[in-house]
C-alpha cells in the first residue's frame, strides 16, 4: 500500500502467535453481512450466532472477546494453534491489518513495529 510507510509479508504469520488478535481489550468491528458469513461459515443460525458471540457498540457491532491470562483475545482465536479459526470469512478489520488508518500516522508506528514481525519499514527493503 503506497500512503503506508511500511510493507507487510503476510508469511511472518505463521510464527507470530496472534499478536493482532490479541492484547488490550478492543472492538473486532464487523458488517451484518460479515456476521452472516461467519454464521454460516459456523452452520449457526444468524439469531444465536448473535446472541452468543457478537455485542452492540453504539451503532456497531462487535465480535467478543476471551479473557487470555491477563491479556484479550478475539472468541475466534483459537488459543491452542494460535490461530483463526475463521480466517476465510474474518471481518474486513482483520483483513485489512496492518493497513488501518492509524498506522498512516508516523508516531503509532513504533508501537506496531514492536507488535507484528511482517511488517517492515519501506527503507529496510532491499
């Protein structure tokens, strides 16, 4: 992504943990059609999928999360692979990582230079 001041390998992934899906206590946003999709994907019916996974944030809705230790984790990380067990139907926000608007700001960088191991800033590529 050219305005983003870093490139991603998504391959660091598979070594990473889940950092992105866990830590502090956040919003995992999600459209009505990407909480139908997860249902789905789930073979769960879209009013019990809600009522035992989803929470309303304003006008928004929210994935939950699990408490992990003293950190947060999304309910769809799986914490014995330390992976997504939704990854083919996960939300845009998750998608979209480490791409998100805050991260076009320099000063949020370091913080997101610590937390995942594919991103690389542009002018330590090769």
């Amino acid at each position: 992504m050219k305005d983003f001041a870093f490139d991603f390998d998504s391959k660091a992934c598979a070594d990473c943990g889940g950092k992105c899906c866990t830590g502090e206590s956040g919003y995992i946003f999600a459209s009505i059609k990407e909480l139908e999709e997860i249902a789905d994907f789930l073979k769960i019916p879209f009013e019990d999928f809600l009522l035992r996974y989803v929470k309303k944030v304003g006008y928004r809705f929210s994935l939950i999360e699990q408490k992990m230790g003293t950190e947060y984790a999304c309910i769809f990380f799986d914490t014995q692979n330390k992976n997504c067990s939704i990854y083919d139907v996960r939300p845009k926000q998750c998608r979209d990582f480490p791409f998100w608007k805050a991260y076009l700001d320099p000063q949020n960088l370091p913080q997101l230079f610590k937390e995942c191991k594919g991103v690389k800033r542009r002018d330590d590529l090769e």
